[in-house]
C-alpha cells in the first residue's frame, strides 16, 4: 500500500512541477507581450495627437 501511495504522490509531483513550469512560460510571454501593446497604444495616441494639433475638428456652432 505504502509503494502505491509513493508512486501516486511522486506522480501527482511531477504533474504539478509540469503545470508551474508550463504556467511560467505562459506568465514570461504575457508580460512582453503587454508591454509590446502599451507602446503600440502609446504609439497610436502620439500618432492622433499630432494629427489632432495639424488638423484641428472645426465643431459647429449649436
């Protein structure tokens, strides 16, 4: 019984320590990736910015 439970523990071990390696490799790739869109987003908004200040929206009068 006790080299059952051994095997099982030693097994649900390895499955686990798979899972948190896995889980690290998905947290490495997320946080490169939310950088890569913060600078896109920032990109985009210096991009309307300028374009706001050369072509200014005439509003109508209401």
């Amino acid at each position: 019984m006790s080299e059952k439970l051994d095997n099982f523990t030693n097994g649900l071990r390895d499955k686990l320590n798979d899972i948190n390696a896995r889980l690290s490799s998905v947290g490495g790739s997320i946080k490169p990736a939310s950088k890569e869109t913060q600078a896109a987003i920032e990109s985009k908004l210096y991009e309307v910015k300028v374009t706001l200040e050369t072509n200014p929206i005439e509003h109508p009068e209401i």
